[in-house]
C-alpha cells in the first residue's frame, strides 16, 4: 500500500471533534487504502481518530457496518473501530486491527473472559508509563457534568501475551489494568475520547498505529497431508469414487477425474490467494478473495478429463504478495496418461 496517499475528508462538526460525516462524502469500499474505519452511526466517526491517520500519511476509507459482510478487507493493511456498537464483527477478526472500543475485547483476543472496564475522575486522567502522564487536557467534558473516562483491561482479564504499554496508575481506586495493550498486529487503545487528548495521548496512538500497521506476516501453504492425497494433492476417479495412492497416478484419457488440496492462510494478514493448476498443457487458475488467518480453502480443485497422452508433473500453487515462506506454496505428484 503507497503511503502518502490521503483522501480528502469533509467534516461537519457537532461537539468538540466529533463529526457527522453526510455518506455522499465518504470514500469507502474500494479496497485500495491503509486504513478502513467500520462504524454504524456516521455522526459517530471520530475526526480525532482520523486525524492522526492522515498526519502519518495513511489513507482511510470508511465501511458502514451493514455492509461489512459484502466488502473485500484483503486490500486494507488495518481496521480501525471506534466507540459504538457494530454488527458483522466476526467477518474482521482475522484483520490486524486498532479497538478504541469496549465492547469487542473477546472477539479479537485480548479478553478470554470478563469485561473491559471504565473509569474517569475529577482531574485530568492520567496512565503509569513512569512517570506517570495525563492523557487528557481536562477532568470533564463541560462545568458540572461528567469525567472524561478511558477504557481499561483488568489484569485478571488480560491475555497472558499481551503487551501493557500504559497502565492505570495504582492511585487510581479501580484495578490495575492496561489502558493500551498490544498483541502481534493488534492494539486496544482504551482512551477514547480523542478531542481531548494531550499531545502525549496523540503520540501514544501514533505508536499504537505504528505497531499495527508494521505488524503481520502473509504466509499461505498448499499442506503436504491433505487426507488420501500424494504430497497434498489428491486425485479421485469420479466415476469408481476411488482415490489414486500409487507414487504415479495413471490416467486414462477420456474418463473424468477430479484434484483436490488445500491451501491454508498460516500468516497474520487477510489475503487474496491466486491459485493455478498445471498438467502438460492443461492448465486452471482461481481465486480465493478474503483467506482470513488461520482459515483453509480448497478453492482450485478441479474436475478435469486429461487428453494428452505422456507422462507429467501436476503442479498446484498458491501465491500472495510478500509471502514469507513461499517454498511451501507449491506441491506436485507424478501423473501418467494412458490411451487404449
């Protein structure tokens, strides 16, 4: 993804930063920016947040939440969610994300269990990242109403891999719990109130993005154990329902058979899987759009009548962009094509 690259965003400002975008002015679904925000109320998007992203040069785009499920992730490097309750979030836990958000903790892995917490107080919120630093440049949001809250995670919620990064301070009569907290291309970034913000809190959600934009590895596989397959590939006579086991599958022109595999996403990114077939000079491709980490497809398998009488290398391959171990991306076995 080119940085530098930053859509131009009209606001129209209700409170403080907190802007109602009119939908004819939001450039979303293309696919093509660092940055997708998902929300659900428009008047909710958060110029704060925005802001931050377009001054490290990154582009955003904007998915509503009903349309989550129809929309291709793979070209996004991040999702950002935001202060409100959405639907249609287990189609984006395989995304490296930013949550400033307390509802969905669980779902991408930073609770197993409980809840996250809030709290505010009558001076300006502060975090233990020694020394300790306020976060916010008031105690409340006007004369006479209500703290400025942040989120945190309690410490007895918290998964056991993450990364505290800013932490209540032990003055605070709440739990100790992380206020910031990193898992490998993840950030839950509790202070949410981004209108409000001191410049040390601005910074803090600079690094936040730092670590997610900079985090997750693209890797996919074709497995080499794919149940009755040859190194990952397997061939089924239609017609008998038997699988071909011999080290050289023979083939009988004219019949009808079909190859199977599976490509698994081993990495850390959403991808688009390009996938080809080659047998002499019969070839197939497809492709699988959105492979969520840790997600299998058997997208490519072909059902085929070979013609080409010789003997030749089935050749199946996965490929995405970057991958990290690509000599794992290709598997053959021998085939041979007879004719009476």
């Amino acid at each position: 993804m080119k940085r530098g690259l930053v859509v131009v965003l009209m606001f129209v400002f209700l409170v403080g930063f907190v802007a109602a975008f009119p939908l004819d002015n939001l450039e979303y679904q293309t696919g093509q920016a660092d940055v997708v925000y998902v929300y659900r109320n428009d008047k909710m998007i958060n110029e704060g947040f925005v802001e931050v992203f377009e001054d490290m040069g990154l582009s955003v785009e904007f998915v509503s939440d009903k349309d989550i499920k129809d929309v291709d992730f793979s070209g996004y490097d991040f999702v950002f969610v935001g202060d409100e309750r959405l639907r249609n979030l287990k189609y984006l836990v395989g995304m490296p994300v930013i949550l400033a958000n307390p509802y969905y903790a669980k779902d991408f892995g930073f609770i197993g269990r409980g809840r996250i917490s809030k709290t505010s107080a009558n001076a300006p919120l502060r975090v233990g990242v020694n020394p300790l630093i306020e976060v916010y440049d008031r105690a409340s949001f006007k004369l006479g109403s209500r703290g400025i809250p942040y989120y945190y995670i309690p410490a007895k919620y918290q998964d056991s891999e993450a990364e505290g990064i800013a932490k209540t301070p032990k003055g605070y009569r709440v739990a100790v719990g992380d206020v910031i907290s990193y898992l490998p291309d993840k950030c839950f970034f509790g202070i949410v109130e981004a209108e409000y913000w001191t410049e040390d809190a601005r910074n803090m959600f600079r690094g936040c993005v730092e670590h997610v934009f900079s985090g997750g590895i693209h890797d996919v596989e074709i497995v080499g154990d794919y149940v009755n397959g040859v190194n990952g590939v397997r061939i089924k006579d239609v017609d008998s329902g038997d699988y071909l086991l011999d080290s050289v599958a023979v083939l009988e022109c004219n019949k009808s058979y079909k190859v199977d595999f599976k490509t698994v996403n081993v990495g850390e990114r959403t991808e688009n899987v390009l996938i080809s077939g080659v047998l002499g000079s019969f070839n197939w491709s497809a492709t699988r759009v959105g492979l969520l980490a840790g997600a299998s497809t058997t997208t490519g398998s072909k059902t085929f009548v070979p013609g080409e009488v010789g003997v030749f290398d089935l050749v199946i391959s996965a490929f995405v962009e970057e991958d990290a171990t690509p000599q794992n991306n290709q598997r053959s076995r021998s085939v041979e094509v007879v004719c009476d």
